[in-house]
C-alpha cells in the first residue's frame, strides 16, 4: 500500500522541519494527465499505459469531478465495459489536497488513506497537480540535500561564535529562524527567551510580558509569513524583541492592531489558530510597539520591554 515513512508526529526535527516548511506545491506534478468524463474506460487505459501511470483525474476543463484508477479499469475489462464513460465508474467522492497546504498534510493523508495519489487543487479550486508519496520522497530528498548544506554553514558559523569573546557591554543576544507553518516548533524561540531572562534574574512579570510578545510574534510569523526571524536583546533596562518576516506585508496595518481582524485561512483556523489577537497582544505587553509592513516587502516588529 502506498505509504511515506515518516509522519508529522514522529521523526528527525529536520525532517519535520522541512515537511511544514514546503509546500504541497513543492512536490506534485504539473501539468496534470487527466480525461473527461465523456472519455471510454479503454481511452483511460491507453492513457495510463503511454504515460506509465496508474491514476487519472476526471476533470471538465480545470475542475475536478471524479477520478479512476487501475483498478477501475480492471474492473471494467472484466466486466467487458471498456467502452462505456469514465463518469459511469469514477470515483466522485474524491480527497484532494490544497496546493497551499504544507507537505505534512500530504503525508498525513497518503498514510491515512493508502491512496496510489491526490489531486491538488489552487485556491480557486481549479486542479493544478497530483502528489503520489514518490513524489512527497523525492522533493523531501532533494530538501534535505539542501538543509544538510545549510546546517554545515550553522555550525561553522555557531562553532566561530563559541570561540568568540564575550560582548563588552554585557547584553543578552538570541536569534532564531521561523519556518512558515512550521506548527510542530512554534513557541521554541520564546521558551529560549524566556529561559534566557530568567538566567538574568529578571522580574517574573516582565519576564511573562517579553514571552508573551515573543511567542505571540512567532506565531504571526509561522502562520501568515514566508518564514523569518525573532532577534531578542536584553540589558541595560530593557528587552528588546524584533519580529523581520519575507512577505507577504500586511495591505492594512491599522486593521491588522484591532483584536479579532485575521486573514488566516479556515484549515489554519480548523487547527485552533488565526484569532486574530497577535499583533494587539504583542503590543499590549510592550512599554514601546512599532510596526512596519506593506504589500511585497514584508514585515517588521519592533517590542521594547523596560525593567
């Protein structure tokens, strides 16, 4: 049965970095094979055996209506109805996936359902692509090649770091990446600083007020950006949290500080997520709040806490 041998719950942290970190997208393929309902079942045959498939979409121009597989296909050669419709033997309760949707989703359902393959729908739901789990295995693959390169740089970076001198004016300085829908990690940066202040020996309520902005600004970050970074300094009276994200920007500020307005989507909000209150939260702990964001240039937040 097709199966993708790791799953959102378990496995190594890069991996379950990377499987929230891409994007459905990121592994299907595109430009779909797929017939008209008005198509025979030998059609559909000869269409598998070309292209060396076991699946096929059913679809009235770019809209999803069915889908038929190898085994209806045997079926129909048994039966001696090779010549009848598609639409007669497809499948029209059909599992799609949203091409928005992180890859953990995709390995969720193909282990789920034991389905050979997926359509993927774009947000208008018109049908973009299909992900089968070789497809999930060698986009993840190719990914981890890539990360493996990035964190050789990390460590060499971390490693030059360690040898490096303390700072002089004795200010605490953390910095972490956030991945985009990266669920499994968020929080991890703010109980970091959190950890952090409390080996200062600050107060318990301001250290309670920088976690709130942190986490608070993490969250932003995982569900509404392309990834980025929270950067936190402390000493000399204050703890200074900054939120830099890649994209999209935020069209209306003023919109985005009242508590409850929030543009996630319902699959984000169905996760317990998207209430709206990050950004009116993140300035309700803050002595000092700054944002700055517009359409295409991202997002940057500014939270100072003095003691």
């Amino acid at each position: 049965m097709p199966s993708v041998p790791i799953s959102p719950e378990s496995g190594p942290q890069v991996v379950l970095e990377l499987i929230y970190r891409l994007k459905v997208r990121d592994a299907m393929s595109s430009p779909v094979i797929w017939a008209s309902p008005g198509a025979s079942m030998r059609a559909v045959q000869y269409l598998m055996r070309d292209n060396r498939i076991t699946g096929v979409p059913v679809a009235v121009e770019d809209r999803l209506v069915g889908i038929v597989s190898m085994g209806d296909v045997i079926e129909a050669l048994d039966a001696g109805r090779m010549d009848e419709p598609v639409e007669s033997r497809m499948t029209r309760a059909v599992i799609s996936l949203e091409d928005d949707m992180p890859l953990a989703f995709a390995t969720t359902y193909i282990n789920r359902y034991k389905f050979g393959r997926f359509p993927v729908l774009d947000r208008e739901a018109r049908l973009v692509g299909i992900v089968t789990s070789s497809d999930v295995v060698r986009s993840l693959l190719v990914a981890m090649n890539r990360e493996v390169e990035r964190l050789e740089e990390k460590l060499a970076a971390a490693a030059a770091a360690e040898a490096a001198p303390p700072p002089a004016d004795g200010r605490v300085r953390l910095s972490f990446q956030v991945t985009r829908f990266d669920f499994e990690n968020a929080g991890k940066a703010s109980a970091e600083i959190k950890k952090a202040l409390k080996g200062l020996g600050l107060d318990p309520a301001l250290i309670r007020r920088a976690a709130v902005a942190s986490y608070e600004l993490e969250l932003n970050q995982v569900i509404h950006s392309e990834g980025g970074s929270i950067a936190c300094v402390a000493g000399a009276g204050s703890v200074e949290i900054r939120a830099e994200d890649r994209g999209p920007g935020i069209p209306d500020v003023e919109a985005a500080m009242r508590e409850g307005f929030s543009t996630a989507n319902e699959w984000i909000r169905s996760l317990g997520f998207g209430a709206g209150m990050g950004l009116p939260n993140a300035r309700r702990v803050s002595d000092d709040f700054s944002i700055d964001s517009g359409p295409g240039r991202g997002t940057t937040v500014r939270c100072r806490i003095n003691y």
